[in-house]
C-alpha cells in the first residue's frame, strides 16, 4: 500500500493515472507545466476563476462568450463579491480601458463562440500582464492544431474537450493547460476541492 501511496493515486478524486496520462498529454500539446481534467468544459471555466480571483476582485472578460461563462460570471460570481467588465476584445485598447487597480483576471476567447470574434492574444496577454493580473484565453473552437495561447504570453489555455478533442460525441469533458508550475498547482488544487473531476 505504501508504494502505491508514494505514486500519487491514494484517492481518485486528487489524482487518478488514467486521468493524469491524458492531462500529461494535454500540457505537452499546448506547452504548459500542467494540466487539469474536468467533467465539463463550465467546470474548467469557474475552476480556472475560481483559481485566480476572490471576492472583491475583477475580471476583464470578452462580450462574446459562451453562454455558460457568462451567466456564471453574472449570476453566480458576481453574487459572490467579485466584479465582472464585459467589453469587445477584438480592439486590445478596450482591455486596456477597462483595467482597475483590483484586476486580477482577463479572460478571452479566440475565435469566440458564439460569433468567431478574435482577439490579439500577445497584446491582451501583455497589457494584463502590464496590470498584475492573469490571462486565461478559452481556445477551445482553435484547438492547439491552429493556436497555442501559451506561446503567445496567455498563462492559462481552457479546452471544452466535449468539442474537438472527444470528436464522437460521446462524452463531455474540460481542460485548464497552465504556463507555470504554480498556476497549474492552485487549479489543481482547486479541482480536488469542488470535486469536479474528469470520469476515469
């Protein structure tokens, strides 16, 4: 028992090996230190927030997102004390004017669902940098085969893996990708707390 214990997998909802191959797998292809599986696509999207905001904080977030980001954003977070900007990033200067001292968040989508609106991930990458806060891009109707967030400043990459990466329509399931160990470890983190784990 004590060897298993030593490989990380005492209990499934922390870690389990099937799961952690494919997040393995997940963080090689866009480049990041680490990766997280979750049940659905939503739930890597509040994780990866709840990972990087609390209450009294504020997030720069795209007008064109998925349906389920937004409502959690209007009608679950900000109940909770944090503050939601909704402004058109295809213009990064609407990132850059939206910005407060308490921004700790800059959440994008590229090509937007449901419109395919764009956004120039180095430069919102770079302003929210410039605010000390993070930039979580959600890429999942790219896909890294066309874009790999992380190469281009973003520090967290969000994948429905409902869409593209199941193919079959056969099961749901979503991704938080981190640049850094760190990042990677408070999603993860996270995860293990809300329980919104990927079926192993």
């Amino acid at each position: 028992v004590e060897d298993y214990l030593k490989k990380g997998y005492s209990y499934s909802r922390t870690n389990n090996p099937t799961t952690k191959a494919l997040e393995m797998k997940l963080a090689e292809i866009e480049r990041g230190a680490g990766a997280s599986a979750f049940g659905t696509g939503m739930a890597a999207t509040t994780s990866a927030i709840c990972a990087t905001m609390k209450a009294g904080d504020h997030c720069v977030i795209t007008d064109c997102s998925y349906g389920g980001t937004n409502r959690s954003c209007r009608e679950f977070f900000t109940p909770l004390g944090m503050e939601f900007t909704f402004v058109d990033f295809s213009d990064p200067e609407n990132v850059r004017k939206a910005m407060k001292p308490n921004t700790k968040l800059v959440f994008s989508e590229t090509p937007a669902n449901p419109l395919l609106t764009l956004c120039d991930i180095e430069a919102v990458s770079a302003i929210a940098k410039e605010g000390g806060a993070k930039h979580v891009v959600d890429a999942t109707f790219a896909t890294p085969v066309i874009c790999r967030p992380l190469d281009h400043g973003a520090d967290m990459v969000i994948q429905s893996l409902t869409k593209y990466y199941e193919g079959h329509n056969m099961m749901v399931g979503g991704a938080v990708i981190s640049k850094d160990a760190e990042l990677a470890e408070k999603v993860k983190w996270v995860q293990n707390v809300h329980g919104n784990i990927l079926h192993p």
